[in-house]
C-alpha cells in the first residue's frame, strides 16, 4: 500500500519555523501511521522526535494530530485513513500543548491540571477489613472514566482551551468523575464544592469535541455533565455556573426567549460590583453596535407549549 | 556539575517502581523517582488478565504457591514463593483500598477468574486492562502523596566505588544535559528485556536498561535462558491476547478444528502453564496443523456479551489489528516473546548482593531491584499468569521498605564527577561518528537471531548460531552511527543507549540458555528433552567476565515440595 506521509518538524536547536517533510512509504496491509513513522525514523531519518510505547493504544504515549484532529498512531490504520481522506496523510504535534521538538509536546501543563483535581482515593472510615463491598455496577461506570489512558487527545483539541489556557481541560476532568462518583471515597463533598470553582466543569461549552477525539470512548464531556448534576443535586449551587445555568431556566420559562440582560447579571450576583462594573464597557459597546439586547423581553406566543415542555423534563 | 541528591532513588516507574516508592514514602524516606517515559507510559499498563491471589475462604495461598511452584518447574524459590503468594492476599486488599476498581461478584467481593496453571479461579481482574487500572491507581495515590519524579530522564549508567552503588549518570530527555544522581540506595525497576525478541508483545521502551546496566556493575543475572513466549499473540504486530481470554472459556484450534489441547493436557486443555501451550501450539504448526504459521483462538461461543464487557480490549485490538472480529469468527494467534523470568539476582527484600557476607553470589551493595528486571525467583522456569502483576506490588513493597531501612544505616558513598565528563565524552564521539550502520538495524537482526535459535524450542546448534550472530552484531556497535547530534529530545541516542544494554543481555540469555542442558519450564531443549533434577536443579548466574558472560550455579531453596513430575 503506497501512502505519503506528510511531518511537522521543528528544532528548537535550529530555531526555524516548523517545517513539513514529505516521505513516500510501501506498506503492508495493516500498516498504522505509527508503524510508518516507526519506519521513517529507524531507517530514514533517525532525528525525528516523538513518542511511542505500546503499540496497542494503552500506554497513551503517541497521540498526534493525524489530518488536523487528535489520534493514537499506534490505533490508526493507514489504509482507513487514505479510503476515507486520500493518500497523504498529514501528521502533526497536538494542539494546546507547546512543542518540544517534531512530534513531542510539552504535557506539564496537562499532568499539572490532573494533581489539581486531587487525585487519588481517600478511603471511607472506618475502612473494612478486607475489600469495600460495593456493586459490580459501580465499579464499572467507573471504569468508563478509567478508561482513559492521558494521551491528551482531548486536551490537544479542547476548543475552551484554545481561548481559555486556565481551563481544568476534559481528561481531568473526567477523572475528577471517577473520584467523586466512586462509592468507596470519603471526600465526595469537597471534590463536589473543588469541581463547581470557576475554570472546572461549568467552564465547558459542549462542543463535543473530546468526546470525538478521545481513543478510548470515555466521552470527558458527559462526564463533565454529570459533575454539573452531581453538584447542583449536592447543593454546590453558590457559583457563577450554577446561577448562570438556572437563571437560563428560568429566563426560557418566563418568555421562551434569552433574556441575556438578566441572566448575565444573574449568573456573576447582582452584589458582585466589580464584576458589574467590569460589565459596563460591554454594554456600552453592545449598545453602540446596537446590539444591546432588549430591557423588557416579550414572551413568544407557544410560551404555554415551552412550559409544558419544562415541566415534563423537569419531571423526569 | 548539576547534581540531584535523594536517599533512595528509584528508577523506573511502572508498577514495581511506583509500588517501591509508596512503600518508601509512607516510610518516611526521603525518596524520588527517575523514569524514561511518563510513569503511566511504562508497559504494566499493559499488562490485560488480571492479577493473582487466594482470596477465598475455599482457596487458600499454600495451593497458590504449589501451583507457582509447579508452573516453574520447581526452579523457583519457594521462600520467595511461600511470601508472595501469603503477602500478596493483603497487597491485593491494600490496591482495592487504594481505589483499584476490580470487577466484583455477586456479593460484592473482588471477583476472580480462571486462568492457566491454577487450580482454582483467583485470579482478580478489572475487565482485561488490569495493568492499567493498577498502574493508574497507584501513580494516583504518588501524585496525592506528592513523590518528587524526574519524568523523562534516561539513567545510562550505575556509578560503583568498591563494589557499592554510589548513584548513576542521567540525562534529562527534553534537554539532553547530563546529571550526577547521587542515593545511599539505588533500586532497579526497569521491566523486562522486550526488544531483544522480534516480534514482541512488549512495549518499544522494554529494552533490558536495568538489566544492561546491572550486569555491567557487577550484579548476577540469574536463569536467564528462562524466556516466555506467550500463547497467544496476533501475528502481524506480535501485541498480546490475554490469557484471559481462555481464562474466560475460549478454544484453541488448529487448521482442522480441534481442540489440539486435548492431546496436549487432557485435565486442563487451554489452561495449561503457558510454556505447555506455546510448545504444543507450535508442535502443532510445525507438523504441518496449522495456517500461515498459526493458530486459532476462538471465542465465539462466549457471546457478545461477555465479549465486548470482560473482553473488551481483545476485542479491539483483533478488530484494529488483524481485521478480525472475534465474536463471529476465530482469530489467528502464534506464540510470541512475552516475558523474561530471568533477571538480578534479588533475596526477599530485593538486595542484590548477599547480606550474609558469605559471597554467594557476586552482587553490588546498595543496589535494589524489583520486579521483571528482578530475579528473586518466584517465577523459576515458566512464569503462571496473573503472578507478574503480583510479583511487582509484593516485592515493589518490600524492596521499597528494605531500601529505605538501608539508607538509613549508611552515608552517602563518594562519588567522582568524572563519569559524568565520560559520558559526555561518549556521547560528543557517538556524535562524531562518521556515517555507518543504523541501530535500528542491528536491533531487528538481534530480534530475528534470537527468535530463530532461543524461542520456544532450541538446541546446541540452533542457541550457538544465535550467541555467535549476536556477538558480531555487538562487535558492531562501534560502526553505528546517529542520525541527530542535537541534544534535546535525541531519541536516536536513546535507542544506541538501550541497544548496547540489550545486547549485553541477549548474550547473557544465550550463554545461560546454552549452559543448561536438560528441559525446564520454558527452556524447551529438543537435545535434552527431559528435566533433569540430579544435575540442573539449580539456578544458573550469569555475571560479567573479562571477555562475556561468566556462567555459575546457586541452589534452588526448596521449602515444602519435593520435585514431581509436572503434567497438567
């Protein structure tokens, strides 16, 4: 099978710009993109940089960005990609992350934001003599977020991160779920109150983007959406999230329509006056650009059918 | 001269190494970790069936160690093997607290399931990706323990002044720059020697670094002919299907649809000891039964449920890798390089020199080792599935403690910064080389040697071609030459670095696999059929000579059980 690869390569001990090296591979059938990276840097060029263990997507060490979105290269098959996406086969560093040389970022910024979740179980007491007894259930929709094995696809094209760098980002995220859903920790409360601070869970947007990339089907953002019930329902409702997310409730409820006004002012605390003062210049903008959204939003005419609807969910 | 200073400094951070670290800190010890990949990265993640231990009021751990003890052939030390299988209860226990999420039964328990050589089902498992779910949970717990770690640092050599371990040369990866590491305890936990053998089922980074460096400051490498090739491996990667799978139920077939086990180990068919299974999946191939140079495993009729649940990641890697979907048809598997039983030579508490001061083996003071690079013999022979994971938690433990009451009854040795200048001058001259072979080259010429002559079956001859062709490729190291003179992330020098350490070892395991001459576990000599328990029951040592390896002989301590024959 013929596929051209096409590389990222920078050297910061050259200094250059990042540069893309072109190389025409014959490989076998099965053949995955890190299988001919392998290929290239044994025989070919042996200074290209990257990472590699496993070959069986478990140690979580290759991912890359394989045309333009985050995957393991030991997972992907060559010839998928060039049925689905032609014969050249773009390889690059992951996204968010800064570059080290080639194919390597640098993840500090990704292990840190894991130690702040604070990782690591703390056992119920008094602990039991021998094993927790707890349901075979529990354990495995546990294993959904332990599923992840830290490739950094996710973090690599989270689309908050690209804006926000303080964001917590979606593999930690989704391993703060399997701390506080975990029947046997004794710190639930406090992980709960940690998760629903500013840049957590209720900094994520939905894009579904993680869930997309990742390689081992853990779905970061319904873990995310999880955490967001979980706190609520524990009553961790104090926070710029929570209040932004209710007064959207209640805004539809009363109108059908986005009082954007309101749920602004909302969502930051009417007696938080530095954040309302911060929001003056917006406004005045808004305004200028005759954008300011109305004072008094009317209510749309189906707004029976729309609290019917909330009802029914709410219901549920 | 940039220096880092720790009591005990671990090197290597898969399980055993993090395992030594926990130990070492809730001791109090001041300690660090040096690892070449992410501690997550380290082939334990890999590790798929589960882990083994007599849980059970019906089981108990005197049956798991006759079964240990019989897997290996009776070449394993059963006091080593009476701890592991009694500690490893409470290790077990201890993992589950420290958030390991075992698949449970019914009643809430940590479920367990059959796997090879055992006589009862208590091998506990999360799903078939045991190693990972173990390996995360740990580092988990270093993490909230705050364990100071040097990510991404390869250790080239150990420093040694009078025979004691005063620290080791480490290069920091992301820039290249060297450093002195100075330890009143150095503790080995580099895994096993996976690249020696093409194909492998072991990670790229498995390339015999600990092993290397050990036997070149003096250490034993004990029953190194004690090579594993595990039953079940796809055919065009070498990447491993896990003994769980049978564990599970499944089949093993050949081109006409036998079950050919039943020839084979009529009382446990595909659960036999893995060294059994190789040796008749390849009898099998070799007469002429098989298809393409394999075998099949077939799942089939365990359904999609228990498939795509407790099997998972089998189920994807077939589907990724051989374009197999295993619920509907049978998958084509050989035998493949899996694990080396061999290793330094340990006691209990993971020293490798002898505490005695009587010199029964030659060994370096203040160097520790722990897991597969270690030797403290609990595997002998052949290794049971579901003991490797076992081995590094119960011995990571203890070697961890033992280091940490060690550096506490000595000072830090002296130690000269020359080395450090040595390989700095090695490197400029690897640097400098003019344009040779690649090591890569010589790299998959090892692998394909040792395959053909040192796998399941072997002989004088076949052993002696593979010895002699990896002598001449070790003579020619100096001709190879680097493709990267830049300092920062040079994985080319990485790999000259671990290839000079695996061909140290793959002559080691030649050497030793040669001096043996009889059959035992794993080492499967058409010459010498049979075990031969007046002559060879006894560990072979393989140390470094003034021109190779040097071959001795240890007793094997035998505690309760009495050679037998071993038929399964």
């Amino acid at each position: 099978m013929q596929a051209n690869l096409k590389i990222q390569r920078y050297d910061p001990e050259v200094g250059e710009e990042p540069r893309y090296d072109s190389h025409q591979l014959d490989l076998p059938e099965y053949a995955t993109v890190l299988d001919a990276l392998l290929q290239i840097r044994d025989d070919v060029d042996g200074s290209l940089a990257m990472r590699a263990s496993c070959r069986s997507a478990i140690c979580g060490s290759c991912s890359m960005r394989i045309n333009g979105e985050a995957r393991l290269a030991c997972k992907t098959l060559i010839a998928n990609i060039v049925q689905v996406e032609g014969a050249e086969v773009t390889i690059e560093p992951m996204g968010n992350m800064p570059v080290v040389k080639d194919l390597v970022v640098d993840m500090s910024m990704f292990w840190d934001k894991v130690q702040k979740i604070q990782p690591g179980l703390l056992p119920k007491t008094p602990e039991p003599e021998r094993e927790f007894i707890v349901s075979n259930d529990s354990m495995l929709d546990l294993a959904t977020a332990l599923n992840c094995i830290m490739c950094g696809a996710c973090v690599s094209d989270c689309t908050v991160l690209e804006v926000d760098k303080e964001f917590i980002g979606p593999a930690a995220l989704a391993k703060a779920y399997r701390f506080s859903n975990d029947p046997r920790d004794n710190a639930t409360d406090l992980r709960l109150d940690l998760y629903s601070q500013e840049n957590y869970i209720w900094s994520c947007t939905r894009c579904f983007q993680c869930v997309q990339v990742c390689p081992k089907d853990v779905a970061p953002m319904e873990k995310i959406m999880s955490l967001r019930k979980q706190t609520i329902e524990a009553g961790h409702t104090n926070n710029p999230g929570t209040r932004h997310t209710q007064a959207f409730a209640d805004s539809i409820r009363k109108t059908g329509r986005l009082d954007e006004i309101r749920l602004t002012v909302k969502a930051f605390g009417i007696t938080n006056i530095t954040a309302m003062i911060q929001l003056i210049p917006i406004g005045w903008r808004a305004f200028r650009h005759k954008k300011m959204p109305h004072l008094l939003p009317k209510s749309i005419s189906s707004i029976k059918n729309v609290r019917r609807i909330m009802d029914k969910l709410g219901n549920e | 001269m940039a220096t880092i200073q720790h009591d005990v400094i671990i090197i290597g951070g898969g399980l055993a190494g993090m395992r030594a670290a926990h130990e070492a800190l809730t001791q109090g010890g001041d300690v660090a970790m040096i690892s070449k990949i992410y501690p997550t990265r380290s082939h334990s993640a890999a590790a798929q069936g589960g882990m083994q231990a007599a849980l059970t009021e019906e089981d108990s751990w005197e049956s798991h160690a006759y079964d240990t003890v019989k897997g290996s052939d009776y070449l394993g030390d059963q006091d080593a093997i009476e701890i592991l299988c009694r500690e490893g209860v409470d290790d077990i226990i201890a993992m589950e607290r420290m958030g390991v999420i075992f698949n449970r039964d019914e009643s809430g328990k940590i479920d367990a399931r059959a796997f090879g050589g055992t006589s009862a089902k208590r091998t506990c498992f999360v799903a078939d990706q045991t190693g990972q779910a173990l390996l995360h949970v740990m580092w988990e717990q270093l993490l909230r323990l705050g364990l100071k770690t040097y990510d991404e640092w390869f250790v080239t050599d150990l420093l040694v002044e009078n025979n004691r371990c005063v620290g080791s040369v480490a290069m920091q990866i992301s820039t290249g720059q060297l450093h002195l590491v100075r330890a009143k305890a150095t503790v080995l936990c580099t895994g096993g020697a996976g690249h020696i053998y093409a194909p492998s089922t072991n990670g790229l980074a498995v390339t015999a670094d600990g092993l290397g460096m050990a036997y070149r400051a003096g250490a034993s490498l004990m029953d190194m002919e004690g090579v594993q090739h595990h039953p079940t491996t796809l055919k065009s990667n070498g990447v491993l299907i896990t003994e769980g799978a049978r564990g599970e139920g499944a089949y093993l077939l050949n081109s006409k649809g036998e079950r050919f086990m039943e020839n084979y180990a009529p009382n446990m068919l595909e659960l036999a000891s893995r060294d059994v299974v190789s040796r008749a999946e390849t009898t099998e191939i070799l007469e002429g039964r098989g298809v393409d140079g394999t075998v099949f495993i077939d799942l089939r009729h365990l359904g999609r449920e228990l498939i795509t649940t407790k099997l998972a990641q089998i189920y994807e890697l077939a589907r990724d890798y051989a374009n197999c979907n295993v619920i509907e048809e049978p998958l084509p598997i050989q035998p493949g390089y899996h694990y080396l039983m061999g290793g330094i030579k340990t006691d209990v508490d993971g020293r490798t020199w002898d505490v005695s001061g009587n010199n029964k083996w030659k060994g370096v003071e203040a160097l520790f080792a722990a897991g597969e690079t270690a030797n403290v013999s609990v595997h002998g022979g052949n290794r049971l599935g579901g003991n490797s994971l076992l081995d590094t938690v119960v011995f990571g433990r203890r070697t961890g403690a033992g280091a940490v009451e060690y550096a506490k009854s000595v000072d830090y040795g002296e130690i000269s910064e020359a080395s450090v200048k040595d390989t700095e001058a090695r490197i400029k001259s690897l640097f400098d080389r003019p344009d040779g072979v690649r090591s890569a080259t010589l790299r998959r010429e090892m692998g394909a040697a040792m395959n053909d002559g040192i796998a399941v079956f072997r002989n004088e001859e076949s052993m002696n071609i593979a010895l002699q062709k990896v002598r001449a490729l070790k003579e020619k190291l100096p001709e190879v030459s680097l493709h990267n003179s830049g300092r920062i992330f040079n994985t080319d020098l990485l790999a000259y670095f671990e290839l000079e350490n695996m061909m140290d070892v793959a002559e080691a395991i030649a050497l030793s696999a040669l001096s043996r001459k009889e059959s035992r576990g794993a080492h499967a000599r058409t010459d010498f059929p049979d075990r031969d328990d007046e002559n060879w029951l006894k560990h072979t040592l393989a140390t470094k000579g003034n021109s190779g390896p040097e071959i001795s002989y240890l007793p094997v301590t035998i505690t309760k059980w009495e050679p037998t024959v071993r038929s399964y």
